[in-house]
C-alpha cells in the first residue's frame, strides 16, 4: 500500500424510469448518475482513524477483529459506513491482503448545505465511495467496477434490509444504466448461506444486469425539488402491499413500467426524442394509477404542476424515485425550452436544481 493519500469521487443518481417495478425479477429500471459527489480520503497512518465531516465526526478510532469492524462511537449514523468497512476488510482479510492501519475521511455534497435531502441516494454513494477507498488503498491492481458493486451491494442490503441496489450502480458505474435488479431477498439468503464473501462476490447474480447507455444530445435534462423529503422504504411497502391484495392492478403496472422503459431506452439509443418523452409520459401514468390503486400518493400537486408544466412546453416530466416528494425530473427537446420551464417552475415554489449526468462512476480523482 502507498503512503500517499488517494481520494475517491463517487456521484449520486437519480431514478428515470422504471421505479417499484424494478424491485421484481428481471424488470428494468433507468437510472442516472448526477453532478452531486461524496468524497473519501484514505491514507496510511500508525493508528486507524474515521472522519465524517457532515456528522460532525471527527478521528473516531476503529479496529477490525478478522471478521468485523468496529467503530468505537454509539452515534447510529455511522452503520452504513460500518458494515461497508467490515464487509471489504473481512474481502481483503480472506484474499490474505495484509491490512495497515489507515485514516479515512468522507465528505458529502449530495445535500443541501441547510440540510435538506434532495433524495440523491447519499446512503449508497458513501458506502461505494468507502469500499472503492478501501480496495484501492490495499489491492496491488485497480479494483474492477463489478467488485466493487457487489461489495457495495452486500453491504448496503445487510444494513437496510431491502432495495434494489440501483444507486449503487449508479455511483459505481456513471452515466444513465439499464438496471435489473439482484433482488435484495435473494442476495440476503446468499450472504447467509455464503461461506466467504468471496465466495459471493464470484457467485453469477442471476438477476443482476447492468448496461450503459449513452445519453442523447439533443434532450435537455432537468430536476425540480418539491419542498419536502419523501419516505421510499414506506412507500415501497405500501405498494408491494397492493401486489398481495390486488395482484391483477400490480401485475397492470408491471406491464406498463415495462412498456415505458422499453420506450425511453430505445429512445435514447436510438436518439430518437419522441419516443423518449412517451416513455416518460407512460411511466408518469403508469406511477400515479398505481399510487392511486394502493391509496398511496406518489404524485403530489407539486409533482404533478412540475410534470404538467414541463408537457405545456413539449417536454415530458415524472416523479424520480418513490415520489411523494422529493424531486421531479423532466427532458426537454431545447435549451430555451428549459428556461421558460425554471421560471414557470420557480413561480409554482419549485426550485431548479443545477443537476447534470455524471459520465463517470467511483474513480480516483487523485494519489498524490
């Protein structure tokens, strides 16, 4: 391992397409990575050492035992990057990688300086970004993205329970994804049945895939925030619960997620505008008849003043993520276009974010 300090950048995402239904086998979902980054700092030190800025914690001690790391603070927020340092120090640990102590610093600018969460996917990118610190600050090569990813995943689902692990493609990977799922049901009956977790990371995950596709030129993209955080894991329940009371409505939206998906990523391989800002308009459809089936509200008047204004101006937009709050995203077909639709935006009280597509995932940024 080098003595100089290496810093990794890792984005944030933002779901486009596909939400809910991803969380079945062999669905799709689009989702991109955005502008919004977590930074990790990692450097050989005599004594192991955590900084995470944004708590307001700073050089907590921590030490691994061969099996897991602790970290020596009872502050709840740090299980994410607990059970992250763990599951790729027990990796490094089983490949027989001698392990030095290290001081390790993360830093996000995924949220608003006054606190607020934009729904970025903060949980994922810090857990991505503290592996791909890890596994470059130990490994004699350059970790491959799928490695990573799939540290990333284990980790995340063994401390949330649940997801579809497309933030965390998100932020491994870069740029707009064809996603299916894992499915965090199966990857937690692996993880117990695994005898290593090398074992799991070779594992083939059958329902997993993951394909880049390149984002047009000629679409704008935009994100509003509507003024209030929303609750996915409550939502996600809510309406998984309809496939267990009304299966025939669940099995409707399934087919109709899928036709929107299907749209939107044959339009944007194939640049064709039209049939992208359909597949949105079917999703944005497909998202508010299910909200209403489960009795839950995925698009709320914010969201729907967002979608509406957007379509005025021969755009499209939708919920991004769960809904219920949080952001909308939208694609227009010209730059002016975008302008009209931030004021008309401004006037209704949603704020234009200044979000773009991040080309690249997880990545040194610099060892020096």
């Amino acid at each position: 391992m080098s003595n100089r300090a290496i810093t990794i950048k890792t984005p944030g995402k933002l779901m486009i397409a596909g939400e809910f239904a991803v969380l079945q086998p062999y669905h799709h979902l689009m989702v991109l990575a955005v502008n919004r980054y977590v930074y990790a700092t990692i450097e050989k030190t005599e004594k192991n050492r955590l900084t995470l800025s944004d708590f307001h914690l700073d050089n907590l001690e921590f030490g691994f035992d061969g099996n897991h790391v602790e970290i020596y603070s009872d502050d709840p927020r740090i299980r994410f990057v607990g059970n992250a340092m763990s599951i790729v120090y027990t990796y490094l640990n089983e490949r027989q990688i001698e392990i030095a102590p290290v001081s390790l610093s993360i830093k996000s600018e995924l949220d608003d300086e006054s606190g607020i969460k934009y729904g970025l996917g903060s949980s994922a990118a810090v857990v991505t970004s503290v592996i791909n610190a890890i596994l470059n600050s130990f490994l004699s090569d350059e970790p491959s993205k799928e490695l990573i990813f799939k540290l990333s995943a284990i980790s995340h689902v063994i401390t949330q329970g649940n997801g579809s692990g497309a933030d965390i493609a998100a932020s491994t990977y870069g740029g707009m994804l064809y996603y299916s799922s894992f499915q965090a049901e199966w990857l937690l009956d692996e993880y117990k049945r695994a005898k290593s977790i090398s074992d799991l990371v070779e594992k083939d995950w059958k329902y997993f895939s993951v394909k880049p596709i390149e984002f047009p030129k000629g679409v704008q993209f935009c994100v509003g925030w509507t003024g209030n955080a929303a609750s996915t894991a409550k939502l996600v329940d809510e309406i998984l619960h309809l496939k267990e009371v009304n299966p025939t409505s669940f099995n409707n939206f399934l087919s109709h997620s899928k036709q929107a998906v299907e749209w939107f990523s044959t339009g944007m391989e194939t640049k064709n505008i039209p049939l992208l800002l359909k597949g949105v308009k079917e999703n944005r459809s497909a998202l508010a008849t299910v909200g209403n089936e489960a009795d839950v509200l995925i698009e709320t008047p914010k969201l729907a003043k967002l979608c509406d204004l957007a379509e005025k101006l021969d755009g499209a937009g939708k919920p991004s993520g769960a809904g219920g709050g949080d952001c909308g995203i939208a694609f227009m077909p010209t730059k002016e276009n975008v302008d009209r639709l931030f004021e008309a935006w401004e006037v209704e009280g949603i704020k234009p974010l200044s979000i773009l597509p991040s080309l690249y995932g997880s990545s040194i940024v610099n060892d020096a």
